[in-house]
C-alpha cells in the first residue's frame, strides 16, 4: 500500500514540474558575475570555458558558461532586439555559444523580468517572444532570469511570460528563475522554472555559506 501511494505521488509530481529534460541533476559551471561583475567580457568568457576544459571540470559535469548582467546595451536597436555590447562583447553572442559547443559545453545568457537589468542595461519584461527567439538564434542553452526593475507586474505574470516565450523557440533552453526567493517563489518556481533561487546574492565567503543554509532551513 505505501508503495502504491508514493508511486501515485511520485507521477503527480512529474506532471506539475517543468518539464524540458532539463535539470534532471542541479545544474553546475561558470557565472562571471561574482568575479567580474560588469567588467565581463568575452576575452573572460572565452577563457572560463578554456579553463573549464583544461582542467577537465567539464567530465565532472560543469558544463554550463553564462555571462551574467553587463553583456547588453541599455538600449535596443532599431527593430527592438537586444544588442550585446560592442566594447566588451565585439563578436558578439553567437560567436561564444558556438565556442562553448565546439567545446562540448553549454552557453547561457542573463536578463530581467523586469524593464531594465540591475545594472541598468535592455532586460525583457514585455519583449518575452522577441528576446527568447533571438536568444535561440544565438544558441543559446540557459537564461538566468533576474528580478530587478519589475514594476507592479505580478512576479508569475513575469515569470510565466518567459517560461512559455522561451518553450516557443523550440530549442530547449534551462530557465533559471533568480527572484531572490520572493514572492513565494518556493510554492511555484517548479512549475515555472528549472531552477529557482531561494534567497538573496552571495558571495566568495563563509558567511555567505551559513546565511543561505540558515535561510533554506
Ligand atoms: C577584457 O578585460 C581584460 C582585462 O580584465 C583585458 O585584458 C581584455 O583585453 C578585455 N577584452 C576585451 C574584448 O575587451
């Protein structure tokens, strides 16, 4: 009988969760935001993922290179996509993906669900289809999805628009949703995302360790 009842649980779970093949196992690599908050560029990137293969991190299942905020313009170009930025990203976005997968490695992008980025770039609150589709253009294979600059829009509103813009590429694409572990994102975040961040930033430190098992407790 208990095994019954949780092979019933088990399915119903299955069926509610995000389902895209991905996230099977917690995703692990490189996010250039804790080291070189927005002075990243693509010389750092392009070395991270040498790096990553060099030291044979990548047989231990980091595969994932995402370039964190700072890669984007404020401002859009003329038929309203993003533009990476052209002093510190010159070859743009695609030129690293298709670098990271000649290396066997997965490449991911970060925005906002919100009007501008934290750090005051382009971010993708009501431009969902458009960025999600220029994204996959790029070959793209992760979004980080932040939670600054948000105005009054409901945070599943915001989170759900990006989940179901990103499903329409039809490439598949891990959604990390980052909104801080607000908005009781605990409740939902499996059926909105692959991932969901529980609390706040962290940092290169033990504290920062023990705060976020404090907070998960
Ligand atoms: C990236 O920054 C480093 C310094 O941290 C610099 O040596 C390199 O030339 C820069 N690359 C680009 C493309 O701006």
């Amino acid at each position: 009988m208990r095994g019954s009842l949780f092979f019933v649980c088990l399915l119903f779970g299955l069926a509610v969760a995000l389902d895209n093949g991905l996230a099977r196992t917690p995703q692990m690599g490189f996010n250039s935001w804790n080291y070189y908050y927005c002075n990243v560029n693509e010389t750092h990137m392009a070395n991270a993922m040498d790096d990553i293969v060099n030291l044979g991190l990548d047989k231990l299942g980091y595969n994932y290179v995402v370039v964190d905020d700072c890669w984007a313009l404020r401002e859009r170009d003329a038929q309203g996509n993003m533009q990476s930025d052209p002093k510190s990203f010159p070859h743009g976005m695609k030129v690293l993906a298709d670098r990271a997968h000649s290396k066997g490695l997965k490449f991911g992008l970060y925005s906002s669900a919100g009007y501008t980025t934290c750090a005051g770039r382009a971010a993708s609150l009501g431009h969902e289809k458009q960025d999600a589709k220029l994204w996959a253009s790029w070959g793209v294979d992760y979004l980080k999805y932040d939670n600054c600059d948000r105005g009054d829009v409901p945070a599943k509103k915001r989170y759900g628009d990006m989940r179901d813009a990103l499903a329409a590429t039809g490439r598949t694409i891990f959604y990390s949703i980052c909104s801080w572990g607000t908005d009781g994102v605990a409740q939902w975040g499996a059926q909105y995302g692959n991932s969901w961040r529980t609390t706040d930033d962290i940092y290169n430190g033990q504290d920062a360790v023990t705060y976020n098992i404090v907070a998960n407790d």
